[in-house]
C-alpha cells in the first residue's frame, strides 16, 4: 500500500472543515446527553481535532477512539505521537510487545480518551500497521507562536542557536541528546535519542532549523512552564550558519540585537568562584559564567567563548568554554572612585579604604559591612577561606579592601545603585588603623560593668543587714539564755543561804516544842505554830524560785508539747480526763510569752483538780492571724469570781500579773458547782519593751 501524502486539495479541506463542525457539535450534544443519561454508549471519535477539543473531565469519560494516522514521535517507549489529517495528538501506547510503533508508520489506533497531564490524550488499546506513510509537511513558527500550548503535540520547525548541548542518560530509557536553543524571544530544550552517543561540543553556538513534535512541559496545575521539542533524528536537525567570533574591543560595544552568536574574548583571570570565571583586560572586567570545571590560577592568559547577554550593569559572557593559554603576571588592581560611572568598575579588581563597621559570619561565607564616606557597601569571603584573621580585626578600623567589584543598577535607565565586592582571600583585607580602646562601646560597657557592681554591693549589704539582724537576734537569745542561767545559780545561792537557814529555824522550833512539849505546853504549841508558818514561807519561796525559770521543755519543744508535758503529772489518770485542742497553725512566741502562758495553764490545771475536783478539764490553744488565745475549762466545783482571793492563795493573782506583764488580760468566769473557764488573749506583735521580769507569786491555791 502506497503511503499517504497529507496535503489535501481545498475541496478536501473544507469537506473535512463541514465534518469537523458537524463532530463538534454532535461530540457536544453526546456529552451533554451522557451526562444526562450515563446509561447512553459514548459515541466514538475518530479524528484528533474532536478529542483536543474535550475538556480534562470529558476526556476522563473514556471516549471510544478509532484514529488513523502517521507515528511522528517514537519515543519515550512505550508512548509516541501519532498525526491524522486534522491534528497531532499524544499516545499513551499498550506495553504489548505485539505492538511496535516505528517513526512514519500508518497505523489504526483504538482505544479510548484520557485527560492527560496537559492536554488530552490517546490510551492505546489496540494497533494496526496499514502501511509506510509518509511524515507530514512541517509549518515553521516563531518561538512567540509556540509558546502559548496550542501546537502541543503537532509536527512543526523552528529556528534558533544552539546555546548548550550535551547528552542525557536519565530523562529517558534511551540516550537522549539534550540541547537548549535560543530562539527569538525565548528559549526551548529540544531531545533526540542519540545512538551511538557522540561528542555535542560542536553543536554549541550553530544556528539551526529544528524539525520535530512540539512538546509542553507543565506543573501539576496543568499550566505551560516550557516548550521540549521532540526530534526523531538527528539529520532533523540542520545547520544553517557558522557561528561569527568577535573580538574582546568589539565586546563593550555588543547590543542583544546583534544576532546571539557567541564570541571570543581573551583576558587574565583576576578570580575563579564555582561556575564564575573573572577576567582582566585593558584596564576593563568581565564576568564569565561557565559549566567547564577546569581550576585556573590568578594570572593565567585564557581564551574564551561564549554568549553574550546583558548582566546588571555590564556585559557578560554565558554558557562559556575556555582554554588556557600561558601564565601571566597578576592584574594591578584599579583604584575605585565613586565620583565616576560604577559601570565601568564590574567585574574588575578595585581598591578602596574604608571602615569596618561589622561582620557576619553566615553559611555562604563571611560578610564584612564597610562604609566609605557616605556610601556604604559589603565585602564578601566565600565560605571554606580562612576568615579567622578577618574575625579578629576590631570594628571601626580602617581598612584597605581589593577585590572583585560587582555593581547593581535599578530604574527605568538602569542606572547604577549600589555596588559589593567579593573578596579572593583573607589577604584582601589590609589593616590600616586599629580605633582607640576608648570608645562609645566600650564606655558603655565599663558604665554597665560598674552599675552591676553598685547594685550588686547594695544588694549584699541588704543581704548583710539582715544576716546582722539575724545575728543580733540570737546574740539576744544567748543573753537572755545566760540571764536565765545566771538567774538559775542566784536562785540556788539564794536557796542556800534563805530556804536552808529557814529549814534550820524550822528543825530548832521542833526541837523546842518536843522538849517543852511536857512542861510548857503552851511553849510547845506556840514553837509549832512558828514552824508551821516558817514551812509555808519556805515552800512559797521555793515555788517562786524554781517556776519562774525558762523551763526546760519550752527548750527542747513547743508550747503544745511542752503543755501536755507539763500537765500530765498533775492529773490522776483515774479521776480527772484533760482533753486538748489546737486550732490553727502553731508558730513559735517570743519565750516569757510562751513561759507565761505555760505557767498560767499549769496554775489553771492544778488549780481544777486539787481545789475544783474536776472530773474533765479542757486546754483550748488558739492561733490566729493576729493573736494567740488559750483557754482552760473544768466541770469542777467552782467559786465566788467576784470574791478576792483569800489570804495566802496567790494562783489567780499570779496568773493575772503574768497576762498583765503580756499586754493582756485574764478573764475568770465561774460559778459555785458549774466549773471554772480561764482565757487569756496575746497578740502576737508585741512592743520589743516587754516586761520580762516572771512573775514570782504563785501558788496553788485560790
């Protein structure tokens, strides 16, 4: 079978125009009746230009397919790209290996829509070979006309120069040759599957006609990020004109419009940074960017090639290749004046002074922040050089900075707005001067240094004070401890020399009534009498001596302890119960308050079981916020309150003194045969002038 041509006569077209219409519209009704009715069978499509023209959930559907047409594309395997007399669609193709898909083949293709990535596509399902067809005639567009997405997938030519090529061994299954064109207003990535591989180098910077499927490249969002040309083969591709070389005086004078060949220019490396080659001629800088990895020494002669382009504010040279010709001394740096264009400084090796004002270490290197007169500008040290020396020089010095000036301009006439310098090494740093020591800094510093000191001494003297507050008040204790022990042995010098003679008084009295006893009776009972009250005396002043001392429980406890310790050998266990109770939080008293109210309970106690025979006694100790109250009641036999206390009975008297020397007062309430209840109320703040004096008259009686 002869192949078919796909130039059809004008009849033909419109013929195929008035069907294309008439599919539209009946592709437009089916799919809103399938809509309707899912029930209803697709209709099948069977020219490309119906399926471009489904929407992405239309093609989901799954139309039934019967194209047929010439394979244009027949690669990436297993897919290609097949064109019938109305448009060039993408193929999904079957993994079958009964299915072979051969460039220029005639084939019948079944099988159903799909959505597609970008636009919508063919699932192949099932192919038929018809014969050898004949690729179709291509349209040559312009770079604008392609780049909108609508000759997606169609057999087209464009022109451009190739600006990069080499070879690819993972985009697809096969080696693929990778170039990158430039063409008028823009650039594209043509792959074409190349076997056996060879050398790409010489493809670089020829103006080419491309002959190939126009493919999109895309995001998720189904939108157009770039134009992929699929060529089938390399003789697809033409050479149409070798590329001009110009030479480095030419260079400054280069306009974009000036066709985008590549061009030779031959200079001295000031620097080499990664991908960023600098070179030196004739007093004037250029940057080259360059994938070639071939490491140069500062001074070496080479000679370069490559595209020109428009940097920030100087020509540059892109996608260079270089070659080394012989080592030369190093570039004299240009010293920097401002007061002229900075243009003419980029990319060249300057020299100015400034002053170090900061510096930042960051991942990318370190960053010195400069000033010189009223411009400031940074100095840049790539990361790996050794910094450490740059670290160290103290900020405000005056420095001398040398390295490569890049200048940046802005605004409608790009006009030069700042500029920066990238350092070679630590070296490019030259310390002029160092600033004073006494600066704004450091004066601060030492006035910060010297208010911590201030405050830092106003606070031990407060902690000071109160240690000496602390201090003061035990050196009090151990006074008054050592009163209490002074007072201790002139009570016993004072038992010894009174209780001791009255005792001896005493023993004579009795041995005088014993010897008158017969002869003188009322001798005898006069002598007893004497003694009787000569004991009484004695056992008075024996009470007042030994109760009144700081007693030895409120020492070694509290007051509650030292309560219930005090009272227990006053009480018969088989007569009389005590019941304590203790309300609040119990804290410690000033001690003659606590020996106070240890003393007032213990009279209050011993005077409910030997005068009132109680039968139950109850201690209440009450600590308030304010004060500390304690209460002692008994179901004894009472008496007249408001009756003085006889002659000779000092208890109630007694405790009344030792409240009054408190700042307090003692309430008494009883009646004859209903108890007794004691009270007495301290505040807890008493004045520092305390009458510590114990009081002395106590005894156990009413």
């Amino acid at each position: 079978m002869r192949a078919r041509k796909f130039i059809p006569p004008v009849a033909q077209l419109l013929s195929l125009m008035t069907v294309s219409v008439v599919m539209a519209l009946a592709l437009s009704v089916g799919a809103r009746a399938q809509l309707a009715s899912p029930a209803k069978p697709l209709p099948t499509l069977t020219h490309v230009d119906q399926i471009r023209r489904l929407s992405p959930q239309q093609a989901a559907l799954g139309y039934p397919v019967l194209i047929r047409g010439v394979i244009t594309m027949d690669a990436p395997a297993p897919d290609f790209f097949v064109q019938d007399a109305t448009a060039g669609i993408y193929v999904e193709g079957s993994v079958a290996p009964k299915y072979s898909h051969l460039l220029s083949q005639f084939v019948e293709i079944e099988g159903v829509t799909g959505p597609g990535k970008f636009a919508p596509v063919i699932r192949e399902t099932k192919l038929r070979v018809l014969s050898q067809g004949s690729l179709p005639k291509a349209q040559l567009f312009s770079f604008s006309e392609l780049a909108n997405g609508e000759q997606d997938s169609q057999w087209a030519q464009v022109r451009g120069i190739v600006r990069s090529a080499a070879i690819d061994r993972g985009s697809w299954q096969e080696p693929v040759l990778a170039m990158r064109v430039a063409s008028e207003g823009g650039e594209f990535n043509v792959r074409v599957p190349i076997t056996p591989e060879k050398d790409a180098s010489s493809w670089v910077d020829s103006e080419v006609l491309i002959e190939g499927v126009c493919g999109s490249l895309y995001n998720a969002n189904r939108q157009l990020t770039g134009i992929l040309f699929y060529v089938p083969r390399l003789s697809f591709i033409k050479v149409e004109a070798p590329a001009p070389e110009v030479p480095l005086s030419e260079l400054l004078r280069f306009s974009p419009a000036e066709g985008g060949h590549r061009v030779r220019v031959r200079g001295i490396v000031s620097y080499q940074q990664g991908s960023a080659l600098f070179l030196q001629s004739q007093g004037k800088g250029l940057r080259v960017l360059t994938e070639q990895g071939t490491p140069l020494e500062v001074g070496d002669l080479v000679d370069v090639l490559g595209f020109p382009a428009m940097g920030d504010s100087a020509p540059i040279l892109e996608d260079a290749v270089f070659r080394r010709l012989l080592h030369e001394n190093a570039p004299e740096p240009t010293k920097l004046d401002l007061n002229v264009p900075w243009e003419q400084f980029d990319g060249a090796v300057v020299t100015t002074d400034a002053k170090l004002l900061n510096r930042q270490a960051q991942p990318e290197g370190l960053r010195l922040m400069l000033q010189h007169g009223d411009l400031f500008f940074d100095a840049t040290l790539s990361a790996g050089a050794a910094a450490e020396r740059l670290l160290s020089i103290p900020q405000n010095s005056d420095v001398q900075v040398t390295g490569i000036c890049l200048v940046r301009s802005g605004g409608l006439w790009r006009t030069p707005q700042s500029f920066r310098i990238v350092l070679r090494s630590a070296q490019d740093v030259v310390v002029r001067a160092t600033p004073s020591w006494w600066n704004l800094r450091h004066t601060l510093w030492l006035l910060g240094i010297t208010a911590f000191i201030l405050v830092a001494v106003m606070v031990w003297v407060v902690v000071l004070g109160r240690r000496l507050q602390e201090q003061m008040a035990v050196i009090r204790q151990k006074l008054r401890t050592s009163a209490v022990l002074e007072e201790r042995n002139r009570i016993a010098r004072e038992l010894h020399d009174t209780l001791e003679q009255e005792l001896a008084g005493i023993t004579m009295q009795l041995d005088l009534a014993v010897d008158c006893f017969q002869e003188v009776p009322a001798v005898a009972r006069h002598a007893l009498e004497t003694a009787r009250d000569m004991s009484r005396h004695s056992m008075i002043e024996a009470r007042r001596s030994v109760w009144d001392l700081r007693c030895q429980l409120l020492e070694e406890g509290d007051l509650v302890s030292a309560l219930k310790q005090i009272v227990e050998p006053l009480v018969p266990r088989e007569q009389t119960r005590v019941d304590f109770k203790i309300q609040g939080s119990p804290v410690r008293l000033p001690g003659p308050v606590e020996m106070n109210l240890l003393r007032i309970g213990q009279e209050a106690v011993a005077n409910a079981v030997k005068h009132g025979r109680a039968r139950r006694v109850s201690i209440e100790l009450r600590y308030e916020t304010a004060a500390v109250c304690l209460t002692i009641s008994d179901d004894g036999q009472g008496f007249a309150a408001a009756q003085s206390s006889p002659a000779g009975h000092f208890g109630l008297l007694d405790m009344r003194e030792r409240a009054q020397s408190m700042g307090s007062h003692l309430s008494v309430e009883s009646v004859p045969g209903r108890g007794t209840r004691i009270a007495v109320e301290i505040p807890l703040h008493l004045p520092e002038a305390i009458d510590e004096e114990l009081k002395a008259n106590t005894y156990s009686g009413r």
